[in-house]
C-alpha cells in the first residue's frame, strides 16, 4: 500500500458533507465502480465517518491505509480495491 499512498489515486471522492451511514454508502458505490487494484483518495470529516469508512473497507477486504489530518479537520484516506 506504501506505493499507492505515494502516487496520485485513481479516483477521488468528497463525502466531507455528508453524514454516517451516507459517507461509506457513496464509498462503497465508488469502489463497485472501480477495477481490482485502483485506487480511491477519499475526503471526509467527524469522527464517525473516520472511524466507519475505513473499518467497512477493511471488512470488505480492502486495503486502507492510515488517515491523514489537515488543519481544517478533514481526513484523508486511500483505498486500493481489492
């Protein structure tokens, strides 16, 4: 995952406003898009979303790697579709 976290992803989604259970909903409508081995840059905010989108990900055996933080409070995380 080190090399996907270090190259631009394929595909990025904003769900920075919208809520649980609607940021993994439109997470998981992206990846059914995606092909095995892309990428997804996904933008989010709160605490809820950050904590339940990357572990559904994860359950659904994708690989995420760790978020990262900007000074606003928005998070950063980068799926590889499995």
């Amino acid at each position: 995952m080190a090399e996907a976290e270090n190259r631009q992803a394929d595909y990025l989604l904003d769900i920075t406003k919208d809520r649980c259970p609607m940021t993994f909903v439109k997470t998981r409508l992206m990846l059914d898009k995606m092909q095995s081995g892309d990428t997804l840059h996904v933008r989010l905010k709160g605490e809820e979303p950050l904590k339940n989108v990357p572990r559904s990900a994860k359950e659904l055996g994708h690989v995420v790697a760790d978020p990262t933080l900007d000074a606003n409070g928005t998070a950063s995380i980068v799926i590889e579709k499995v």
